[in-house]
C-alpha cells in the first residue's frame, strides 16, 4: 500500500513538473515570433528586436531591426504595399506601449514607429518615431522635503504620421504640418510645396 500511495505521489510531482515546463515554453514562444506577414516581408520578435525579413529564392534576408523595450508591449504590427507613381513601395508601422516607473515618477508611454522602404533597393524613404508619454510625478515643495504635489503632464516627441491613398504622406506636429510627395527622378520623398525641392530622408 505505501509502494503504491509513493507511485501515485511520485506521478502527480513529475506530471505537475512537466507541465510548468511546457507552460514556460508556450509563453516564450509567445513573446517571440511572427508578427505580421505579407507578400515577401515578415515582421518578427527576436529578443529585443523588431526585426523586417524579405525572403527571395528560398533565402531569408534581415531588411531591418529596431530595438524596442524589454517590458514594453506590441500591438498593431502592419506591413502594408502600395504604388506611389507607379513604384511599389512598403509600409512598414507598430505600436508599443510601456511604463516607466520610480519612487517618485511614473511614465506611461506610446510609441508608434512608421517607416515606408523601397524593398528591391533596401532603401528606407522615411523613418518616424511619434512618442507620447503620460507622466505622473511628485515633486517636493521645501528644501527639506517635508511638503510635496502630485503634478501630471504630458510630453509629445516626433512627428504625427499619416499615410495617404495616393502614396504621399504628411508629418504633423503643433507647428504644423508638411505634405511629402515621391519624387521618381530622385527616388526620394520631398516637399509637396516646394515642387520637389527641399528632401526629407
């Protein structure tokens, strides 16, 4: 009888054992990976990378990667194709959100990444980063902290991006705004108003 109570215990640690294991492998995996797919471009997790693969002939080729925060949170990864002026471009855009905190402040923030790449060439036309981030802090009123406020603000950071359905696309910020067009003899993204005068790379 004790044999067998000792078998049954021994079969419930190993079985209970087995499938923490398996459970910390699935969560592994989901943190890393596939993140969206189209046509020939892959967007994947790799560690603490955002990493753009082309695959051509069989071969799987890095066409870019931008770290991103260890704690922070995707969401939204799109790679999307589009023909500005008869010339098949990408755009390539995630969201990642995250916080920052200390003792005394505490950073929520968002960031959305946007690039358009000309694939074939491996050029990246544009390569904007639009952070927002929610700050709540307490900060001391006397020299020897005795009296404090909570004060909340907001900081913006880059430019607000917009990409339009003929291929151009506009950065917007409290300034203002400009317009960018794609210029073909250039084969570059220049002021809309100047008529292909100033370049924005």
């Amino acid at each position: 009888m004790k044999k067998t109570f000792l078998l049954i215990v021994l079969s419930l640690i190993t079985l209970t054992g087995y499938s923490q294991k398996k459970k910390g492998k699935s969560k592994a995996k989901a943190e890393t990976g596939v993140l969206a797919k189209t046509d020939n471009l892959t967007a994947e997790k790799v560690k603490n990378e955002v990493h753009i693969y082309v695959t051509a002939d069989g071969k799987k080729d890095l066409l870019f990667s931008k770290p991103v925060d260890a704690k922070g949170v995707l969401s939204e990864v799109k790679i999307t194709g589009f023909t500005t002026k008869e010339i098949p471009l990408y755009y390539i855009s995630w969201t990642e959100k995250g916080t920052k905190k200390t003792d005394l402040k505490t950073e929520d923030y968002t960031s959305v990444v946007s690039e358009i790449w000309d694939v074939p060439t491996k050029t990246q036309l544009i390569g904007n980063d639009q952070r927002t981030t929610h700050i709540i802090e307490k900060v001391f009123l006397d020299r020897l902290k005795n009296a404090s406020e909570t004060q909340e603000k907001m900081r913006r950071e880059g430019f607000e991006f917009s990409l339009l359905s003929n291929g151009d696309f506009i950065l917007k910020d409290k300034k203002g705004e400009t317009k960018y067009t794609y210029n073909t003899t250039d084969k570059k993204y220049v002021t809309a108003a100047a008529g292909g005068g100033k370049k924005k790379k």
